[in-house]
C-alpha cells in the first residue's frame, strides 16, 4: 500500500508508542526461542483456516495482524480475515469481533488491521515518545476488557549486554468478577540504569460496557 509522508509520520509513531510491547516480546523470543512474529498454525494447528489464512500472523501474544498487500481502490482497501476463537478487539473500527468466523473489512490507507486479544493489556509509551530506547516517565496501559489478563513490563538499560541480570519486571493484572473490575499494578522487580524513579500510568479500557470500575 502506498502511503504519503504524512501516513509515514503516523507509522513511525505506532511504532514508538509500541515500543514496550515489542521489547517484551524480544524478551520472551530470548527466554522461550518462540519468534515475536509467528503463523496462526503455531496456536492453532488443528484449525484448517490457520493454513489457508497464511498472510496472517501473531505479533507477540496479544496481537492478531492481517497486512494489506493489494493496491487500495479510491483509498479503501479490502482484507478478508480469519478470528480464531476468543474474542478479538478492533483496533481500526473501536468495536469486538467474536471470534471463530470469516470477516471481509474495509480500512482506509491510515488504518492499520489488527487486533487484540480480549483480557490482553498491551503497555504503550505516549504519543510523544520519539525513540525506542526513551524510559518516559509516564506509560499508557491498554485493556482489553471482558476477560481477566496479565502481562509483565521487561525493561533494561536498552544499550548494555548484561540484561541477563540488569533488568526490572513489572507485573499488570485485571480480574472481572461480574459487571465490576480489579486493576493492580505490582510493585517492580529487579533492578537497572536509566528506568524512571517515579511513574505515572494512564489507563485505557476498551469494551468498557460490559464493566463498572
């Protein structure tokens, strides 16, 4: 898909703000030898959909990616894709698809396709961040509600080779009991250079009808 410099602005970003979520998972590609982009054969081997469906891939744990490659028609592209079971959120759309169905979406050229699994929380840098290696002081945390989930934050230095042993985890969990909600953030684990003494988190919540925090 071709894009002007303006929507290349607007990848770069994505790609800041992501940041977190990507080192997580080179981190687990490090401990586990499982590659941070995987084909959906890998979670789903007996599915024959995870075959047929072979542009797709898992980014991580939580993300569902489905690129375009085909030229748009008057700026809408077309993407027929595969959800596996679960429930899976609409990063482009803002709505859940349930899962276990073919869908045929339409995005337009500042859209990326893909999706989130619910219970996922992805941490996020703010908008502002202009490096992968910034440690900002303030971290956005996306949940993903209607099941409950966990994810732990990996951080090290960014520019050492001793992350075998300089390194801090930070462990996020929500849980549902019902229509109400539980959000904790654990205190951090470990130790390394450069990470913020103090943090803010701002929390975003999707799905949010089906709760009440």
């Amino acid at each position: 898909r071709l894009r002007s410099r303006g929507l290349g602005d607007v990848y770069k970003r994505q790609r800041y703000t992501l940041a977190p979520y990507v080192y997580n998972a080179a981190r687990e590609n490090y401990d586990t030898g499982v590659g941070m982009c995987r084909p959906m054969y890998y979670e789903y081997p007996e599915q024959d959909e995870a075959y047929t469906f072979e542009g797709q891939y898992f980014f991580g744990d939580d993300i569902l990616v489905a690129p375009i490659v085909e030229p748009s028609v008057n700026g809408i592209s077309t993407k027929r894709i595969w959800f596996p079971e679960g429930n899976w959120w609409s990063v482009a759309s803002n709505r859940m698809i349930k899962g276990n169905c073919i869908e045929t979406l339409d995005f337009t050229l500042d859209q990326t396709p893909y999706f989130i699994r619910e219970g996922a929380i992805i941490i996020n840098n703010p908008p502002e961040t202009k490096s992968t290696t910034e440690r900002p002081e303030k971290l956005i945390v996306n949940i993903i509600a209607g099941k409950d989930g966990e994810t732990t934050l990996y951080e090290d230095s960014g520019d050492s080779n001793d992350y075998d042993t300089n390194y801090a985890n930070t462990r996020f969990s929500h849980k549902t009991d019902g229509s109400q909600a539980t959000y904790t953030i654990a205190a951090r684990e470990g130790k390394s250079e450069r990470l913020a003494s103090k943090r803010a988190y701002e929390f975003r919540i999707y799905n949010l009808s089906l709760i009440h925090i």
